[in-house]
C-alpha cells in the first residue's frame, strides 16, 4: 500500500488558480510557473479540501468516470503524488482537515 494513501490532502494555501472551461490553471506564485489540469485532474482538484483521502477521492473519480474502484485509485494516487511533488498539495493539518 501507498505511504500516502490515508493522508488527508489540502490544496497549497499559497497558490491561485482558476477554472477555465472544463480546465483548472494554478499558478505557483513563488516560481511564476502555471500548471494546467486536465478534466479528470479538475475533478480531483474541484474535490480535494482537506477531509478526504485518497480512496474517498478515487470512489467519488469512479462514480463520476464510471471506471473500476482499482483504476481509480491507481489514477488518483498517481495524480497526488504528482500534484504533492509539485507543492500543489500539502498534507492536511492532523487536526482533520484544512478550511472548507
């Protein structure tokens, strides 16, 4: 299993982003650098508040994709940790969860 995997995620409380059509840009304000989410990935963002993990992420990615529970998880493991190495995540405070 995934270190990661109970870890509640919060969306970076230093960057700002927007959404664009079916897209979400953030830009890191520390680097001037933007990243561009696809539509899958918007979703997760849309979703990500500091309460969920990324098993309740990946059942809210399969009910809405309709795709299987494992490929939705493998997909959304992978989508944080690659967010979280981009400082785009941050872990949530232990106390449960970021501002909502």
């Amino acid at each position: 299993m995934n270190p990661n995997a109970s870890v509640l995620w919060q969306k970076n409380p230093a960057l700002a982003w927007r959404e664009i059509d079916e897209a979400t840009v953030i830009i890191s304000p520390n680097d001037s650098v933007m990243h561009e989410l696809n539509d899958t990935g918007s979703f997760l963002w849309k979703n990500i508040d500091g309460y969920r993990t990324a098993a309740d992420l990946a059942a809210l990615l399969a009910e809405s994709y309709k795709v299987t529970p494992d490929v939705a998880l493998t997909d959304t493991q992978s989508l944080l940790d690659e967010m979280s190495s981009r400082k785009l995540l941050v872990p949530a405070p232990a106390t449960g969860g970021g501002s909502r």
